[in-house]
C-alpha cells in the first residue's frame, strides 16, 4: 500500500534535511473569502462563455450553415416558417449573457455551499493535513 505524501512528511526521518517540512491541518475556510473568490471565478467563466458564443456565432455565420440550415427548415416546415430571424446576433447573445448570468449565480453558490460543507466535515474528519517544504 502507497503512503501519500503527507504520511511521508508526518514520519520523523532519521537524516538531516536542508529544507524544512511543515505540517499543517486545514480547518476552516472562511466563508467570505470563498464566496468571493467563486464570485471572481464565475465571472472569468462568464466572460468566456459571451466570448465563446460570439466566435462560434460568428464561424457559423460566416460558413454559411446557418443558412443552410434555415432552407432546410423551410422545406421542412413549409414556406411562411423561417428560421433565421430567431438566429441573429442579438439572440445569441441575449442567450449567452442569459447563461452567463446564471452560470454565476450557480458557481458564486457552488464555491458558498462547499466552503460550507468543509467547515462542517472538518467537526466530523479533523480537517485536511497539507504538507509543506520550502524547495
């Protein structure tokens, strides 16, 4: 059986070592700060999303399947349906920023929820040993 690195760090060793190791045990994450730096990453993950649904608005676009996918449709549908005036720009990007917004909502209670849950397992686990060395 494998020993984690921890384990290594948490035996004495015999030899000296030019670099000093700490343990130390996690026990608490300040619910704030967690909700802050989800907050912060929620709104890098939104930003790329409007970014991703513009690019990939603007290839699609450009190649002609929409188009190609509205006469589809039409023949499909018949003559008085089109489907083009749903897929513009406009639209899609009301839709992204639609799930952007909810997409930091989500991570923003996400990073709230699990800080959250650590702070009450750690009652239960004792918290999450971390070793450190200064290499």
């Amino acid at each position: 059986m494998s020993s984690s690195v921890a384990e290594k760090l948490a035996k004495k060793s015999t030899k000296r070592t030019s670099s000093k190791q700490v343990r130390l045990k996690l026990v608490y994450i300040d619910f704030w700060s967690a909700v802050k730096l989800s907050f912060l990453a929620a709104i890098a993950v939104a930003v790329v999303i409007v970014v991703f649904f513009f690019l990939v608005y603007t290839v699609l676009n450009s190649t002609g399947v929409f188009t190609k996918v509205g006469s589809l449709f039409t023949d499909i549908a018949g003559p008085g349906n089109n489907l083009l005036q749903y897929i513009n720009l406009t639209q899609v990007m009301a839709f992204a920023g639609i799930v952007a917004l909810l997409n930091l909502i989500v991570i923003t209670l996400m990073g709230a929820l699990i800080a959250g849950l650590y702070n009450l397992s750690v009652k239960v686990t004792g918290g999450l040993l971390v070793g450190f060395t200064n290499n």
